[in-house]
C-alpha cells in the first residue's frame, strides 16, 4: 500500500468493508467516545476488561489498544495478559500510556507494557519522553503534556529502535516513526484538546487501521491522518467542544475521498 493520500483512503474504505473486531482494555472516562468513534469509523468496538476472558477474546479479535488513563490493578494484570496472548497469535496491539510520567505506578506498569513489545505506542510529547526516560520522574500534568510533539521526536526515534515498535507523538503537529523515517502530518483543530479522550480515540482509529494493514508504520500514519482531517471537518461545523464531539462522529463516518485527498496534509521529514 502506497503512503500516499490516495492509500491512505483506500485503507479507510478497506477498514469499513471488513469492519475489524478491535478489543479495547481503555478507561473509563474515554470508554463511550472510544466505541462510538470506532463505529463511527467502519470498525467493530469491543472493550473486555476482565482477567477471566481477556486472553479468549483477544484470540478473536484483529487488533488489540490498550490505555492506562484510568489505571488499577485488575486492569493491569488483564492488560498483560492480553498483550501476552496478541503477541503468541501474531496479533497487532498499541499501547497509550496516559500520563505515564505522572506517578511511579504508572511508570512502573507502562514499563512493563512497554517490555511485552507493543507493536505501536502513540503518546503526548511528555509521555514519550518518559517513556524514553528523558524526562525527570514526575513531570507532566496529569495526562496533559507539558511538552511540544517536536521536542520529543529524537526520544521518540529512541525509543522506536530500542522496542521495535512505531511511535507516534501527537500534538499540534503529529509525528510517526520506526526509527528510520519519519512522517509528520498538519491536520486537526485546537478545539480538539477541549475535548477530553480525544487522544485515546485516535489511538483506537490506529487499532483498527493496525486491523487491517500488516505495516504498522503505514497503518498508524493512516491512522492519524483520518482522525486529523475528521477533527479538523468537524471543528469547522462546530461552536465548541460539546458540538465538535457529535461532528467528529458524523465526519468519520462521512467522510468522502474528495473531503480526505484535499485536506490531508501529510508528508516524509527528515529524522
């Protein structure tokens, strides 16, 4: 598939002719918006959440995202088991390490994550310089970044040589790297950091792309790109943050390859 706009749309259409079971370990408070945009998207929603069966549904499932925004123990201990049994079934999984610098819990357990090979992690600036410890214990507020996307991409190359996996930074401007190149896309809307989660659905809209393309370097880019031109409709029919969450609903659904092609503004970088 050619990482052009044009390819990119073709996995869109691709994404909603399979309608790929994507299995959510997510947190509570993104957990409606999480679904909903993955409906909106062509996918099929799951979110499991329990040690008992986590292991069996993820064997069905194309894609597994699992977000620590509202991290417990139980969660924990089902994310890991999930993870485990997607890599053993060859199954493509993403991590979100929400406000992974905040405490040492969180740390800990993304560490851990980080160490059962996710074959993406998409994050904040500040939470993928934690990640790649360049940032000191502590810093970060809460989920929010205190840190451009830009400032963490030499982390980010980092990290994506020394775990294997795609990294996307995402921000004002978005960043995807495998270490040995890197796209950075110029699509979304400032009104979308007034609605909170919309980070961890762009994260599941990468899940189900991962559903679909076997390259994940191609699927995370495509990914982004859609949710950024989809956020970027959207804000453009809206008056604020309670009006944009229904329009970026309907602009995923909606959205044509005319709309995609003209706005998508995605190109190669230099590392």
């Amino acid at each position: 598939m050619s990482l052009t706009a044009e390819g990119i749309f073709r996995l869109l259409i691709t994404v909603r002719e399979r309608q790929p079971l994507v299995h959510n370990i997510t947190n509570f408070v993104v957990m409606n918006n999480t679904a909903n945009a993955l409906l909106a998207l062509g996918a099929s929603p799951a979110m499991v959440h329990s040690s008992d069966e986590v292991e069996d549904f993820v064997a069905l499932s194309r894609a597994l995202v699992v977000n620590i925004g509202t991290l417990y123990s139980e969660q924990m201990a089902a994310a890991k088991l999930a993870a485990i049994k997607a890599r053993t079934k060859g199954i493509p999984w993403i991590l979100d390490p929400v406000g992974v610098g905040a405490t040492p819990y969180r740390r800990s357990a993304a560490g851990a994550l980080v160490a059962l090979k996710p074959t993406v992690i998409r994050g904040n600036g500040s939470e993928i310089l934690t990640l790649a410890e360049q940032s000191q214990p502590g810093q970060g507020r809460g989920v929010d970044s205190l840190h451009g996307s830009e400032a963490a991409l030499a982390a980010a190359r980092r990290l994506a040589i020394s775990t294997g996996a795609v990294i996307a930074i995402t921000g004002a401007v978005d960043f995807v790297t495998d270490g040995t190149q890197l796209i950075e896309l110029h699509n979304g809307h400032p009104l979308m950091a007034r609605v909170t989660g919309l980070g961890c659905s762009a994260t599941a809209v990468i899940g189900a792309f991962l559903a679909i393309e076997p390259d994940a370097f191609m699927a995370t880019v495509a990914g982004l790109a859609v949710f950024g031109v989809a956020g970027e409709i959207a804000a453009e029919r809206s008056k604020g943050p309670g009006s944009l969450q229904v329009a970026l609903l309907d602009a995923l659904y909606a959205l044509d390859g005319e709309q995609f092609l003209s706005q998508c503004k995605c190109r190669e970088s230099a590392l």
